[in-house]
C-alpha cells in the first residue's frame, strides 16, 4: 500500500500516516511560471493498491479549483504508473452543495466533479460528512464512502451536556436527517431519549430567511448540527432564536468549517457558547479573529486512518457508524 498526501493537505495526511504506522509516500509537486505545474510519484506504484488524500477547500494560495485539477492529474499520473487501484481521500469534497436543479438550466455540479474523477481514473472515493449524501451516492458510478464525525462530537459533548437537557436541532429541515442520526448516537451515549427539533429556513437569490423554531428549547442546552458552517449566518440565526425563546446554553456542530465572509461579525457577537469542528479544513481564517476563542478543532485522522486499514484489509468500513 502507498499513502500520498499532496502538498496543502500535507498536514492532515501527516497525521493520518502516523495513526496507521507509515510515512507518507514521496512525490513531487514542480510550479511553473506560467501557473501550470506538475505532480508525479517518487516510489514504485506498480501493481499497488494507493490512497491519494486531498481536501478541496480554497484557501490564500490555491483556489477549490486548483486543488481539484491537481488531484485529477495526480491520479492520472498514478494509473499511468500502473497503480493497482486508486483511491481518494478528500476530506472535504467541493461543489458539492449543488447537487440539483434549484433554476432553469442550474447546473448540477456534484455530478461533473463526479465524472471528472472517475474520468481521471480514481476506483474508490472516500470523504466526510457530504452535503446530500444521496445526491453523492447517486452521481458515482464507482464505489464511494461517506464518513461521519457523529460519534466523534458526541464522545466530546457528553461530558458538557449529560447534567443537562440536551435537544438536537437541524438549522434546516433538510437537515433532519442527519439531527436524527447524531440524537441516535447521544441518545445511546447518556442512555435517554433527546428530541430533535428544526428551525424554518428559506432563500431566495442568495437571501435567507426564517427563524421559527419547531420545539421547546426553555432551560435546554440546545446543540445545532449542520455539515459545513460558511458565513455562519444559518448557525447564527438559530442560535439567537433560541436564546430568545430561552435556551440554557447553544452549541454548534460542524464537520467543515469553512469560516467565510466575517466571522467576528457573524459568530463572535452570536449567542453560540461553543462551536464545534472537525480538521478536514484547518480554521485559517480564524488566524486573528476573536471568534476563535469560540472554536474546537476535534481530530478526524483516526477516523480516516481507520478506514483505509479497513479498506486494505477486507474489513467493513459501515461498522465504523453503527449506532
């Protein structure tokens, strides 16, 4: 097996390697004047099986797209080097927010990204916590895995919630599904059941609306999960909600923390007591900010690590998730 990691999520593939005893593998990544660049294996990949981690977040130096026609070309380089099978690890998948027609003649980007990697040559592709998993499901016709963080905030929320009176709340309604699954996996770890609640949300042309709560949040500790925070204006605006209607205490969970837009304006001066992400982004834009002080970066290498183990070996990556 070999495990590459390109160059802007060399950090995250640092700590995934040590988790499973190895050292990255080498390669080389070369910039040129014009902008283009290169990217080619330094070890044998004959006949091998390799894991390729790339998380697809813009950030100073590198666009989401950038990031993306890398990862392409790099996997295309491997399956020129006879790799066996070639599997990608992406953290954090883009576009995947467009996942259908919302206007006449929208583009359905998950789809093309979809294509795209399959066109590259990759056999499995590995992320976390997609926006519409079914939507993601349905666009790949190679095998794919969708990772959860829910257990992982739930191993950290039990010992600030389990004297209180925890409700689960989705910022939106299509995101109950997933409250639904989170409120399953606290409701074993305290041993009660938790009710799930929703706020109503509406947009139109990029302006979002709605703030009526669905659900008794007085004298609650009330814990918010959604799968990215962007702006922070949905998680902002369910959280003054709920303190309005008198909520103990508000906490938000997001696996990707994307921090756009101002965050010291939008979370800082929010309700929120605590937010909650995983290290598929790293919170640079956090760097300088009072809003960081609100943030906790819980560690998702174990996760990943274990199901590339999994993954090698024969063994059921499902079980990782089952409540």
């Amino acid at each position: 097996m070999k495990l590459f990691a390109l160059n802007k999520t060399r950090s995250f593939g640092e700590l995934v390697a040590k988790e499973l005893n190895l050292s990255l593998s080498l390669y080389e990544e070369r910039e040129f004047e014009d902008g283009e660049h290169k990217a080619r294996p330094l070890e044998n990949v004959r006949n091998q099986d390799v894991f390729v981690i790339h998380s697809l977040y813009s950030d100073g130096d590198q666009s989401v797209n950038d990031k993306l026609c890398r990862l392409l070309f790099f996997i295309s380089a491997l399956k020129d080097a006879s790799a066996k099978k070639v599997t990608a690890i992406i953290p954090y998948l883009c576009y995947a927010r467009k996942d259908r027609k919302t206007k006449s003649r929208d583009p359905v980007n998950t789809r093309y990204v979809a294509r795209l990697l399959e066109a590259s040559g990759a056999d499995n592709i590995v992320t976390m916590d997609v926006h519409n998993l079914q939507a993601f499901q349905n666009s790949f016709r190679i095998p794919t895995e969708n990772l959860e963080a829910r257990k992982l905030f739930g191993v950290y929320l039990l010992p600030l919630v389990k004297d209180d009176s925890p409700v689960i709340m989705s910022p939106d309604f299509g995101g109950i599904k997933r409250a639904e699954q989170f409120q399953r996996t606290l409701t074993k770890q305290l041993n009660k059941e938790l009710p799930v609640i929703f706020m109503e949300k509406y947009r139109s042309s990029g302006v979002v609306s709605g703030q009526r709560i669905t659900g008794d949040v007085k004298d609650k500790a009330v814990i918010i999960i959604d799968d990215l925070i962007s702006t922070g204006g949905t998680i902002a605006r369910a959280a003054d909600s709920c303190k309005k209607l008198g909520a103990k205490k508000v906490l938000a969970l997001a696996t990707h923390g994307l921090f756009t837009g101002t965050p010291d304006e939008t979370l800082q001066k929010s309700p929120l007591d605590q937010i909650l992400v995983t290290n598929t982004i790293p919170p640079f834009r956090l760097d300088n900010t009072r809003t960081k002080e609100k943030v906790t970066v819980l560690n998702a290498a174990p996760l990943f690590a274990e199901t590339i183990k999994r993954m090698e070996e024969g063994g059921s990556v499902t079980e990782l998730f089952d409540d």
